[in-house]
C-alpha cells in the first residue's frame, strides 16, 4: 500500500476550501486561549493558504496596548505555543499586517463603539464582505454583558443577509441543566441557532472525526456494529497529570462536568449512532442527538451500581483545594443506550487524574467465539474475543486485535495486533482541533460544533447524577493513588458483569 505523503502541504491542500473573507473578533485576547490556541491556529491556516487574503483578526481586552503592541505579544504567544518550529518572519509578516487591538471593558459602551469603528475602517470598500466572527474567549460571566453590547451596537445581524455574523461560545456550557438552558436562552435572545458555534475542541482532534469515517467509509465493519457482534464498550479519558494550579476551577467542576458531561458523551455519540442520511451537519447532529435521547435515565437506585467516583491522594493538598473536598477527580460508568442497535449492550466510560497512563480511546470488545471447534477446551479458554480500538490521543490510531495460532508443532492461540498508526499512515502530525474548528466556522459548517438541543441533552441525563452526589456525597475520599487506574470501586463495577477493564 503506498504512504500518503505528508499532512503540511506547502500549498493548499487537495478539496480543501477558503474561508471566506470575513472579520475574526477574539474577545478577552490578552488571556491564556488567545495565546496558547486561537493565535497559533490561525498563523498555521494561513502557511496552507486557508486564511483568506482579505482577512482580520481584532484582539479585545483591558490592555493598552496599540495595534504593534499586539502584534509583538502575538507572535511572542505564536513563537511559543505553535505546533510548527518557530515564526517563518515572512509569513509572519503578511499574517501581522492583519492584526489589530481594541482596548476596553467589556462592561462598557464604549468598547463597543470603539470596536464597530475599528471593523468599519478594516472592511472599508467592503474588504471583508461585512462578515464577522466575534469568539468569547472569556469567562461565561461576561456572555450576558457582551453579546447583549454586541447586538446594542448593531455589530450583530440577523441571519440570511448577505453578510453573516456567527458567535463562537467556549465551554462550559453551564454547570447544569438550568444553567445550560438559561446560556441557551440567553444566546437564543441575540442570535439565530445557525449563528451560534458552542465550541468543544474535541469534536476538532482528527481522530474523534476518524471514528465517523472509519465507521461509514468501510463497509466491512459496520455490519459487526451492534448488539449481536459487540459484547460491551469501553471509552476511557485517562491524564497523568493533576489538576495543577487549576484546583479553584477545578472544585466546581469535577470530572462528571468537565469530561463525562461533553467529551465522553461526544465520543459515545459519534460511537453508537445511527448512519446519517446524508454528511449535512444536521443530519449528523440529528442522529447524535437521538443516542443521547436513548441513554438509560440514571436513577436514585441505579446511581450507586452504575457510577463509581474517586478522588486522587494528594488532590486536597493542591493550591485552591478544600482540605475536605469530595469534588470527584475519576468517575467510571456504566451507560446503556436503549434503542434497537445497542440493547443490553453496556458502554463502560471512565474518566480520570493522575492515573497511570495518558490515554484516550474508544474499545469495541466483540463477543465470544460461539463453540470451541479445535476439540481443546484450553486452547478455546485461552482464545481472547476480537478487540477493535479507536485510540483517540496519543499515539492516534486503529487497532485490531484478534487470534492466531501460534507458530509450531502444537496446537496453541495467541492474541496479535493489527496496528495502524497516524503519524506511519500519513507521515507527520495531525493539524490542531482548533485550526480546524476557526476554519469550519468562517465557512458556516457546524458540523463539529454542539448544538443547544445536544447539550441540553447531555445536561438532563448527567443532572440527576449530579444531584444524588450533591445529596450523597462520596465517603473515604482519597481513596485512589496517583499512578493507579482508580478506586476499588471502579473494578467492582465492571466486576459485577464478570469483566475487567482493558489493560493499557
Ligand atoms: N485556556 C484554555 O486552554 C481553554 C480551553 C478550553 C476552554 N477555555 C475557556 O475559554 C474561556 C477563556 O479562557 P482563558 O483561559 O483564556 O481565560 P483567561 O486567561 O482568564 O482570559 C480571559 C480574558 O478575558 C478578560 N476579561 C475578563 N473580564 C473582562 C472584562 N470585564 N473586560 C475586559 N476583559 C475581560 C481577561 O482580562 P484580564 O487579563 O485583564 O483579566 C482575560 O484577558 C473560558 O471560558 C475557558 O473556560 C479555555
């Protein structure tokens, strides 16, 4: 088979489209995703020439910083925090002349007003065709204030004009379900659903998108995909790391909001659902939306069965921690999806800190062979079932684990490996998920992005899981070291169904 050459083409590359031109307004751009993320994905779009020529990017925030001022704290931000080696001074030239700044608060008026005159005179003549793209690049505290300016100041219009407006919202979206229904409300008082672009970086990593490819573009597997070859499913989200100097954040959130809540439901979605009718982005967000309305209700009496929490050793002593603390730093579950494919089929999700490997990936276990035909109970005992893995990060790839005979004069089965790995199959790393993303919002795609009723959704299953903890709180937390794969109580929930987790 021939190696597809390299993933940086020096050119555009082959099918791929412009954006269109367009204003990219990052709100809070003097803060920490600015720098680490948006700057550095939108320097990498322009090297492939996917930025458009008549293009702006407008930092708003409280610095005083001049339009060259901003520029130097961006390319120092890009020099630091971009996947390519250093700043091409050339193209970093070309990309510079596009920059811009706009001090203020978002409290005040006058921001704004400083701000519509900045885009009038950089879409003079009709440049960038009147389209924006504002990004809340702040905390949610100030979505209210500054989308309710916005729209004051006219810098919103409404959809199905010639120019567009869209609104990129950074997660959380809300910490609830009454939160998230009062964000959406809130958003759904200034912009069309079409215009609003809920931004999940995880829907942007190339191999969460892989898992709909690997699924519809290869017939062979997905008449294996349901509930009479699959025996159960695990996803699991594991990090080495600890919450670090995130513990303030981190206290109110927990593992059930910050991962199981988006990411693991993202990726059991895009797992279990239903062919699409077509590639459109509702016809995919519709059919994910259905997985998440077939998820089994959790209840008072399943709670405890069904979901196991854990908290790290040493997570009370991290900076912003209570010394009391039960907020969950490693949740595993049990989740079934009540519709006709998966029936009685078990996902297993677990999430975690500082556990022993950095992992994230998506197991299907296949079911067992049906009758020993090798007239040797040992050697049919010692056979595995299938096992097909999606590995999400890192080392990105696909594996295929099934038996052989071991080479020899004897009859005996072991287990091999079929392995495919990114970076061997297509020679270099895969772009960031927020290239990407900025890129599929300038061009009106919102595929990969969530929308209100998914979150919503999502929010109403976990909501009463969240509620009995808050009414039971977890006992003897700490209960898990740092480096193991979690409590105890982890194991027993998977124990009780007479399996194990997958070793990693
Ligand atoms: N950082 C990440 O990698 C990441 C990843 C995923 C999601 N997010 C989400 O993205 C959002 C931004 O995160 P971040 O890490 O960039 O936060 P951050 O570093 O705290 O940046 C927020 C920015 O907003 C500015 N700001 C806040 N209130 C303001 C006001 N009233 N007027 C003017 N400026 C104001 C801050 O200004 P000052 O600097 O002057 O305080 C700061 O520049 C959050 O919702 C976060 O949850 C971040």
């Amino acid at each position: 088979m021939t190696k597809i050459e390299a993933f940086r083409p020096a050119a555009m590359p082959v099918g791929a489209r412009e954006a269109p031109p367009c204003a990219f307004v990052a709100f809070g751009a003097p803060g920490d995703l600015t720098r680490r993320k948006l700057m550095p994905a939108l320097y990498n779009l322009t090297l492939p020439g996917l930025l458009p020529e008549r293009f702006a990017a407008v930092g708003v925030g409280r610095r005083a910083w001049s339009d060259e001022a901003f520029r130097g704290e961006m390319e120092r931000a890009v020099g630091e925090f971009s996947r390519t080696d250093g700043v091409d001074p050339e193209v970093w030239h070309g990309f510079a002349a596009k920059l811009a700044f706009v001090e203020g608060d978002f409290e005040a008026p006058a921001t704004y007003s400083s701000l519509a005159r900045k885009l009038d005179a950089l879409d003079r003549d009709g440049a960038l065709g009147g389209n924006r793209l504002f990004y809340l690049a702040t905390p949610p505290s100030e979505f209210p204030v500054i989308l309710q300016r916005l729209k004051a100041e006219g810098l919103i219009q409404p959809p199905g004009g010639e120019a567009w407006t869209r609104v990129i919202v950074e997660k959380p979206f809300g910490r609830d379900l009454e939160s998230a229904r009062a964000l959406n409300a809130l958003l759904a008082h200034v912009l069309d659903e079409s215009q609003t672009f809920r931004i999940d970086h995880y829907l942007g990593k190339e191999t969460v998108q892989n898992i709909l490819v690997f699924r519809f573009a290869n017939s062979m597997f997905e008449p294996l995909w349901n509930r009479k070859y699959v025996d159960h499913v695990e996803i699991t989200a594991a990090e080495t790391v600890g919450v670090g100097t995130r513990g303030r954040f981190y206290e109110e959130t927990g593992v059930l909001r910050d991962i199981v809540q988006n990411h693991l439901l993202e990726v059991l979605a895009l797992t279990a659902m239903e062919p699409p009718t077509t590639g459109g982005a509702e016809d995919i967000r519709g059919e994910k939306l259905k997985v998440l309305h077939a998820l089994r209700v959790p209840w008072d009496d399943t709670i405890p069965r069904d979901v196991a929490l854990g908290q790290y050793r040493g997570y009370r002593d991290e900076p912003g921690v209570a010394r009391d603390s039960v907020t969950p730093t490693f949740a595993a579950l049990r989740v079934f999806v009540d519709n006709w494919r998966w029936q009685g089929v078990p996902f297993y999700l677990r999430a975690g800190k500082r556990l022993a490997k950095r992992v994230t990936e998506v197991a299907l276990h296949m079911q067992t062979i049906p009758l020993c035909l090798f007239g040797r109970q040992d050697v049919c005992e010692r056979t595995e079932p299938n096992v097909l893995t999606l590995r999400i990060q890192p080392d990105e790839g696909i594996q295929l684990q099934f038996a052989s005979k071991i080479p020899g004069h004897d009859l005996a089965v072991g287990s091999v490996l079929m392995d495919m790995k990114y970076t061997e199959a297509f020679g270099g790393e895969p772009p960031e998920a927020y290239e990407r993303l900025l890129l599929d919002a300038m061009r009106g795609d919102a595929t990969l992005f969530s929308r209100r009723d998914a979150v919503e959704a999502s929010w109403t299953w976990i909501t009463p899981v969240l509620d009995y903890f808050q009414r039971n709180p977890p006992q003897g937390f700490p209960d898990y070291e740092p480096g193991s794969w979690g409590p105890e109580s982890c194991d027993d929930l998977v124990r009780r169904d007479r399996r194990t987790w997958r070793t990693l």
